[in-house]
C-alpha cells in the first residue's frame, strides 16, 4: 500500500492500522492541554504569558533567566519542526523509509 516507506501523509501510510486512531488521540492530548491554557489565559487575564501553565517553574516569572528560557524553548520548536520537515524530504528524496536509516533499530 505504501510502497514499503514509513507510513507517512506523502505515501498514503495514514490509512494503516492503528495510525489514525494515535493522530486522534494526539489531537484530543493536545485540545486538553490547549483548553487548559485557556482557563489560564482567562484566569490571569493582562498577565498571562504564551506557554505559561503555571507548572513548576526553573526561574521567577519576568526575571532574565525566565525571558532567556522562554526563547530558548521558541529556538528549540524551530529547530524540531526543520528536523521533521528534513526528515520528510529525506524520505521523498531518497525513496527510502526514514526508519531504515537509523542503524540501531535492525531493518
């Protein structure tokens, strides 16, 4: 069905098994943790901070270090999102399964 690739949107492999079941749960995860953060937002209304669930925290909230986190965690998501789309046009690009390139697992 999918050519033997990694199931992926390129390859048609969202139709596989248990795939779409994991991206619907995925998807009710992450709403929860958004509506969460909505209450927050209402909550603490003009001292909301984006990313702020109030979770046990590593600096105070507004001091340097907090402000020198927070930007390290948006440099973080975007190198994760260009290492994903890497992984995409490996795929595309090679025609070989992005799984198969990593040694340790045996394929």
């Amino acid at each position: 069905e999918t050519g033997s690739l990694s199931p992926s949107v390129l390859n048609g492999g969202l139709e596989q098994g248990i795939i779409p079941s994991a991206v619907v749960t995925f998807a009710v995860l992450v709403s929860l943790v958004e509506a969460q953060g909505l209450r927050i937002k209402k909550a603490q209304g003009e001292a909301w901070m984006p990313g702020d669930y109030t979770t046990a925290r590593i600096a105070e909230r507004g001091s340097p270090q907090f402000f020198l986190l927070q930007e390290g965690e948006i440099w973080n998501s975007r190198i994760a999102m260009l290492a994903v789309l890497a992984y995409v046009v490996q795929e595309v690009a090679s025609g070989i399964p992005t799984a198969a390139t990593i040694p340790f697992w045996g394929f």
